[in-house]
C-alpha cells in the first residue's frame, strides 16, 4: 500500500472523507501494513509478542540441558505473562534474570534487523523517528528490549530515534481516533467513539478531545475504555462484531449523563489494508473468521446495529490499527518531517507518516 504523490495537501475537506485515507489532517500516510517477506517467511515476525516467548523457551531449554531450568515453576505450554517477567526480573535469582535478559537481547537484535528491513523501503527513507507501541511495551522487559535495539542501531551509525509510545498501549489505538478526521466534521462536538480491533483483545471507548483556534485536535484522551479479550476464546467474527456494538451503545450512554458532545461518528481501527469502501482487502489473517474480501463490511455491520448517536445518522469510517496507534503520537511528532511507528503485539503492525508542516517543538 503506498502513499498518494504528487504535492502536499495541507487542509482535508469534507468531501474527501472515506475508508483507510492517505491523506489526514496535517500528515500523509506513506505506507502501511508492508508485509516484508525473506527467506524464513515474513519479516516481522521475527519481532513480534510470540517471539519474544519463543525466545525465553529457547534460553529455558539452554539452561535445563546444562543444568536445571531456572523457570521450572512457570508454565512450560504457554506464554508466561509480562508482569510474571517483569517481577523476576526485578527480584528472582541471578539464573531467573539470565533468562530472560538472555531472551531480551535477542529479541532486541531481531528488532535491530526488522527496523533495517523498514529502512530500507523507499518509503521509509529518511525516517527520523519510531515510534513502538502495542502492549509488550507496556513491561520493563519491553522497554529494554526497545532501548536495547536502540543502543544496536547507535553502534553501527546513523540511527533514527526509537520512542516508547507516550500513550497506554490500550488507549493509543483509541486516541489517534481523534487525528483521523478533517476538523469540520468536529467543529461542534468534543468527543467520539472508537474501536480498537487486536489479534487479542477488542478495546472500545469514548475518546475526549480539545481543538485549537485553528478547529484541529490540539489534544485528546481516551476515557471509559472498555477491553475485551477474544485471542484464547472459540469466539467468530460474528461474535466479536456483536460485542462491539454492545459496547458503543453502553459508551453512548455514558458520554450523554458525562455531558459530552458526542460526535455521530465511530473510528474504528484494524489489522490489515483497508480499501476506500471500508472492505478489508488482506492481512487479518491473526483476527478470529473471515474479515477479508467484498462479502463483508465492518462499518456497514455496526451502523445497522447502531444506527444512530446522539440523534444524528452513525457514520463508521475504518482505518488500519497501526495507523491510528501512530497518529496518537501526531502532537509529539510535529517538529519533524518523517517518522513511523511500529506495534509490538500479535503481528507487527506498522506505519510511515509524513508531516505535511514542520512546526517549532513548542508549537
């Protein structure tokens, strides 16, 4: 999927609204969703939550056939949870912390190598900043292995700077929400409804903006988020629709006794391309059922379900999830010309933006 040329489009009209848009209120999208392949299958997923486990099974299987395994009290089977990690990090024994230090320098120069695999899209040249999200962020052994990969990428030259994501991984792929939209569309309301669709989990919830004296979102928070874990259940896309709109009905209500503003319109982000039409054209291939192709729309499922908000016609407009996590960034992002972000969770999602306007830090 690449990114509309030609000259910069400074202001998004009305008119120019639909599904899965390059160009957005003061930053094009270059690409998204670039699906790197090499000779072991795609690339980022040598990045992604399920590798870094595979990386503790490996170091646990080291150890077991020197010794013992130092992790013989977790569960063999499964993913170990990150808070699990993270306390024995902190306060297990040294052979504990071998572990997993072990796992997260390798899992740090497999990113090392996913990043340079980016880097080397036409795209992706000139990147100044990533920013890394999803929800292994959201552990110390996330964050090391991120500062890590970024102390790799400083010893071999020239690096772009690698960031944390500012917001909670379950409310970033909500707040970006508030970017996507030209400001007319949010000219008399201060909040919106969003949908965050993971290989995981579901998270709905109201997000809560400011304008500027321009009418563009100068800030924006996500409150009552609803999170709904769907990755260990026999659950169909069916299911997962329906929940979906139960929640949006029971946020609707919450933001009307909050005295909200609430915009008619819902933003809904999930893996893969998405087509102008709101179909999704690939890449949920970690979603539960088929979402791909023609025979289903996301947005047309909600709006039947929920046909109104706030007394007005609902109107759902889709994105892709990567995407909207970045644009969560957008206010941390202004001073620079070309930045990214790639997400950490079940898959590794990813995107490249351009700022159509280089602003002053302090703008």
């Amino acid at each position: 999927m690449h990114g509309v040329p030609g000259e910069f489009q400074k202001t998004l009209k009305l008119d120019d609204l639909h599904h899965g848009m390059n160009l957005l209120q003061g930053v094009r999208i270059d690409c998204y969703n670039s699906m790197l392949r090499d000779g072991d299958g795609f690339v980022g997923d040598r990045a992604n939550k399920g590798a870094f486990q595979e990386r503790i099974k490996e170091w646990r299987l080291i150890f077991g056939r020197a010794s013992e395994d130092p992790l013989a009290g977790l569960p063999t089977d499964g993913a170990i949870p990150k808070s699990e990690l993270d306390v024995l990090l902190l306060t297990g024994e040294f052979k504990e912390r071998a572990v997993i230090h072990s796992a997260i320098d390798d899992f740090a120069s497999a990113f090392v190598s996913v990043v340079q695999s980016f880097l080397e899209l036409k795209e992706w040249s000139g990147t100044e900043r990533i920013v890394v999200g999803g929800g292994f962020t959201d552990s110390i052994i996330g964050k090391l292995a991120v500062g890590r990969a970024q102390a790799i990428l400083y010893s071999r030259g020239p690096a772009p700077d690698l960031r944390i994501i500012s917001n909670h991984p379950d409310e970033a792929g909500l707040i970006g929400s508030a970017y996507m939209l030209p400001s007319e569309m949010l000219k008399d309301y201060n909040a919106l409804l969003a949908i965050d669709i993971g290989g995981t989990n579901v998270r709905c919830g109201i997000v809560k903006f400011k304008l500027d004296s321009d009418g563009n979102v100068a800030r924006a928070k996500a409150r009552s988020v609803d999170i709904w874990r769907h990755g260990d259940k026999d659950v169909s896309r069916n299911d997962i629709v329906a929940r979906i709109a139960l929640s949006l009905i029971d946020l609707e209500k919450r933001a009307g006794k909050s005295n909200l503003r609430l915009a008619p319109f819902v933003c809904a982000g999930c893996p893969g391309i998405i087509g102008s039409d709101g179909t999704i054209r690939s890449g949920t291939q970690n979603l539960p059922g088929n979402w791909d192709g023609d025979d289903f729309h996301l947005g047309q499922a909600l709006e039947a379900d929920i046909p109104q908000i706030a007394g007005h016609k609902t109107e759902v407009i889709i994105h892709n999830d990567a995407v909207i996590q970045g644009l969560s960034e957008r206010p941390a992002m202004r001073d620079c010309r070309n930045w990214a972000v790639l997400t950490i969770g079940t898959g590794l999602g990813n995107a490249h933006f351009s700022n159509l306007q280089v602003e002053p830090p302090d703008a």
